[in-house]
C-alpha cells in the first residue's frame, strides 16, 4: 500500500471514529430520555424505537471501522 493510500484509510478512519462519537452521544442521551420517560409513566415507545435505531446505526459504524483496519 503506497503512502496514499495509506493516508485515505487514514482518514477513512478517523472520520468513521468521529461518527461514532457523534451517533454515541446522542445514543446516550436518547437512553437517559428513554430511562426517564419509562420511570415517569410517561409513552416512551418512540423513545426506545428511536434508541434501536441509533444502536443499530452504532453497529453499522463500529462494524465498518474494523474493516478499515
């Protein structure tokens, strides 16, 4: 692999990394949400629909940063 190409996986990386913290914040704070609105009584079936998706967004990420390695 030549220097290029070394520098796109790179950065291929480092982008997919900042992705996963993006989508991982929010994945908490829908969690704590989802948390709160169960405690409270309050419908939290959106909020847990919501959280599956940002977990399976999360997957998605951590899984395709392992194939850039």
């Amino acid at each position: 692999m030549n220097r290029i190409e070394r520098a796109r996986a790179s950065s291929r990386r480092q982008f997919l990394d900042v992705l996963i913290g993006f989508v991982g914040f929010f994945g908490i704070v829908v969690f704590v949400a989802t948390v709160a609105a169960e405690i409270t009584g309050r419908p939290a079936l959106s909020w847990a629909l919501g959280l599956l998706g940002i977990v399976a967004v999360e997957l998605a990420l951590v899984t395709a940063r392992r194939r850039t390695q």
